[in-house]
C-alpha cells in the first residue's frame, strides 16, 4: 500500500516532461537512477544528469524550457517558485567534491 502512495504521491509532484535529450541523460529519483527520454516526466527534486556531449530540454509546467548541457546536473527543489531554488552543478565538480568528501 506505501508504495501505491509513493507512487501517487510523485505523480503529484510532477513538475513537467522532457521535450529533448541527446545521448547520455539520466534521471536520479529516491528509488532509481534511469535513462530520461522525450516525453518522461520530470518531478520536484529529481536529478537530471547529462554525460559528455548530451543534452537535456526539460519544460516545467509554467512553459519555461530549461537547457542542461554536457556534464551537467539539475535539480529543481521547489516549483512554481523554481527560479529561486534552482541548483545547476557541474556534474565534474560534484565528482570531485565527493571524492573530496566535503
């Protein structure tokens, strides 16, 4: 039954869809990290995630279409005040920071 809610829950959580993607791009969610493809949702606190030479063209609700290009990570923490909570990261500089351990 939690994962019925879970699931509902997230649907909920829908921020928008993915309107392109080239090569190498990945969605990071609590319970899985899998390839993004044109027309998959994008929900609140997702980690979308681009390799070298991809990109990723997710829209969120309110018509604004985002752009992540090559190694690049984006994580939308709040919608629809997204602007403010955006948070781009180099997908090398995470890399590195974690092996860091900071």
């Amino acid at each position: 039954m939690s994962v019925l809610r879970t699931r509902s829950a997230r649907a909920q959580d829908s921020i928008g869809s993915t309107i392109a993607t080239q090569n190498q791009v990945t969605r990071e969610t609590p319970e899985a990290t899998k390839p993004l493809s044109v027309g998959d949702s994008v929900h609140r606190s997702d980690v979308v995630r681009t390799g070298a030479d991809s990109l990723a063209k997710p829209a969120v609700l309110d018509s604004t279409n985002l752009a992540v290009g090559p190694n690049r990570n984006l994580r939308i923490n709040r919608f629809p005040d997204w602007f403010a909570w955006i948070n781009i990261h180099d997908a090398m500089e995470a890399a590195r920071y974690q092996k860091e351990g900071t």
